[in-house]
C-alpha cells in the first residue's frame, strides 16, 4: 500500500502550506495525472474531484502561519506531511515523498525528486494540495483586499511587494520570512 505525498506552499510569504497524501486505487486508473504545476487550472480542477471520488483513501492537511513562523518552513512542511500519512483512512506500508526529505512517520517513507510528475500518487497529492491552497487563497482576497492575493497565492511578486510596504502585514502574512519582517519594521513608528 503505497501513498504519495507532496506539499505547496513553502515559498508564499502568507497562508499555510498546505499538503496531501493519496493512496490510489488500482482498479480505478485516474488518466492525467501529474505535477499539478504543469496542469492547467480547469485540468486541476477535474482531477481534484475525480482523485477524491477514486483514490482508496486521501487526506489534506496543513501547518498553519503561527507554526511557519514558530518551526520554520522546513519543519512546519514535515509537520503538514505527517499530519497528512496519519490522517488518511488506510494505513500505508510506504510513503513516497515528494522532494529530497522525508518526515517522520509511521510507515516506510522514500523522497522522491520530481515526484510529483514520475510517481501518479506523488501527483495526485500535488494536485489535491495545490486546489485546496489555492482555493483558500482565493478566499483570502475577499479578507484581505488590495494584495492581489487570489493572483499571485501569497508569492512574493512585485505586487505583493509593493502592497505589503504601502499596506502592512496581515495576520496570515508569515512574519518570520524577511520581507515580511521588513515591512512590518519599516511600517513601525521609530
């Protein structure tokens, strides 16, 4: 039984990062799967429903902006990555992972470079994570007007840039990424 595991969102400067683990279900192929990077947004989309209808099992988690800031990226993507593998509703005997570490977890774990686009589960996972972040980004820009977040899913553009100086961080804004920080100094009375 294996699942494959994969994150997005370690580079944003806000939201969570966000990631998944899928154990696919052999007797129900799932055509075009992929690192959800090379898929269009509508093609996400479709295989977003059909990997949820069809996988043996899935599971979606996250390490939210406070563990970002308290862990680090790396540690806090570990700790998405575990809360994953344990929430799905079949025990796997083998995780591969996405990238070149793997966390701690209950099962045999392997990292995987290019995962997402050699292994199926790695990319259903991608997929899966990718939707679900950029979903809650989406929201996040009828919270948090003005930063373009829906746009850019909280990575470090220009105009994210530009927005934070003139309009400061918010509370989903990581404080512990350097831009962040700048603007938040910067914004501070001396």
């Amino acid at each position: 039984m294996v699942c494959g595991v994969d994150e997005v969102g370690r580079g944003p400067l806000c939201g969570p990062v966000v990631t998944a683990a899928v154990i696919l279900d052999p007797a129900r192929p799932i055509e075009g799967l992929n690192d959800s990077k090379k898929l269009s947004g509508k093609k996400r989309e479709a295989l977003f429903d059909e990997i949820r209808e069809k996988a043996l099992a899935w599971c979606i988690a996250r390490a939210e902006v406070e563990e970002i800031d308290e862990l680090n990226i790396l540690h806090a993507t570990m700790l998405a990555m575990q809360r994953a593998v344990v929430g799905l509703g079949v025990k796997p005997d083998l995780a591969l992972i996405d990238g070149n570490r793997c966390p701690t977890l209950p099962c045999r774990a392997e990292a995987v470079i290019k995962g997402d686009g050699k292994v199926p589960e790695i990319g259903a996972a991608s997929i899966l994570a990718k939707v679900a972040r950029d979903r809650e980004m989406l929201e996040m820009e009828e919270k948090y007007p003005g930063y373009g977040i829906g746009g850019h899913k909280g990575y470090p553009t220009k105009v994210h840039m530009e927005a934070l100086k003139k309009l400061g961080a918010t509370p989903i804004h990581r404080r512990s990424f350097k831009p962040v920080r700048e603007a938040i100094e910067s914004s501070s009375p001396s």
